[in-house]
C-alpha cells in the first residue's frame, strides 16, 4: 500500500488529488509541520529535506510534488499522460511552470506579512494568470478536450488562490475551468 506522508493542506494535495483521481488506494501518514514532525529523525530518513510530501511504496521513496505525481500516473494510469510525447512534453511544460513561476508567488501571499511582497507578488501573479486564461480560451481542460495530469498539477497551484483569497474573476477562462475541476469528484 502506497504511504502518502503530508496533509491536503499542503504541497502533498496534488498527490492526493491524482490518487483519488485514479482510484488508487493509499494511506495518508498526517505530518504535522506546527509540531516539527517534518524535522524528526524517522522523517528525515525518508526525505532529508524535511518537507512534505513524500510518498513510500514498497522499499521505493519518493519526494517532490510533481515527481511523484509524474511516477504514479506512469505507472496507475498512463492515459493521463497525454496519447503523444508531445503531450506528455506539455503537461511536464505546465506543471515546471506552475510550480517554479507561479506558486512562489502563491507561497509570498499565504506566507508574508510585508505589503510590500505581497504587492509585489499580486503583480507578478497577475500577467501569468493571463498567459493561463489566454491557453484556457476554448478548451475545456489543459491539453483540450481530455482531463490530463496538467489539469491536476496546475489546477493543485492555481486553487491556491482561493486559499490565500486573491481574486482571479477577471480570468474567465480560468473561473471555467476551475468549475469544471469542481465537478470531479477527486476535487470535491
Ligand atoms: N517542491 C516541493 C515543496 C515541498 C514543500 O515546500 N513543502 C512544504 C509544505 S507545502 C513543507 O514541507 N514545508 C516545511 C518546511 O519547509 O520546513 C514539492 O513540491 O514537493
């Protein structure tokens, strides 16, 4: 049974997010960053960085987000990659991009206290929820008419926005697809 160590609220959702998705079984292992269990001896050994998630399967650890998202899809259900390697190319494209460009900014606004940041960050976000919107027009999902990976990677980022309430409603295209995302069950 795959050990899912991190809680939704965290960069563990999207994993959780994707094994629901499939339907593949698994055990969520709560680690509680406002206890530091993240930087204990026996959490240490399976992730040495001391952040969430990680996931065990077996003798087999794995830690960072989209790798381990990228490995379970590959091997529970490789339809979700996309039917070209063009389309696997894109949806690893997204998921670089939402992590690395835009959850930084994201993390400022959940984290920082300081204006000064979190204007800054308001600004940063807003031309990439553009360059979002711009791909969404006239496509249901990521890659098109199919739900991929790319809807869980990136769809996992941008839903943080809600979290941290940063008012994307400008964004139409996004606000759709968002409500079909809701529609999922594993989003629900
Ligand atoms: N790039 C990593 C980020 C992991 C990460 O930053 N996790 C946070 C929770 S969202 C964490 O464990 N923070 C604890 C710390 O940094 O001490 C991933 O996507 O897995």
């Amino acid at each position: 049974m795959i050990k899912l160590y991190g809680s939704k609220m965290t960069s563990a959702f999207r994993c959780h997010l994707l094994l629901k998705e499939m339907g593949v079984p698994f055990e969520e292992v709560p680690i509680d960053l406002s206890k530091g269990e993240h930087k204990s001896e026996a959490f240490l050994k399976l992730n040495p960085n001391g952040k969430v998630p990680c996931m065990v399967e077996g003798d087999f650890i794995l830690w960072e987000s989209m790798a381990i998202n990228r490995y379970l899809t590959h091997k529970y259900q490789p339809a979700l990659l996309g039917n070209s390697p063009e389309q696997a190319a894109l949806i690893d494209q997204w998921s670089y991009w939402a992590i690395l460009s835009v959850q930084p900014h994201l993390f400022n606004l959940f984290l920082s206290k300081e204006a000064a940041i979190i204007e800054q960050s308001k600004a940063a976000l807003s031309p990439m929820h553009q360059i979002l919107d711009n791909h969404l027009a006239g496509k249901t999902y990521m890659l098109g008419d199919n739900f991929t990976l790319a809807d869980i990677n990136v769809g996992s980022v941008i839903l943080v926005n809600m979290l941290v309430k940063n008012d994307i409603s400008a964004f139409s295209n996004i606000g759709q697809w968002v409500q079909t995302l809701f529609a999922r069950p594993s989003f629900q």
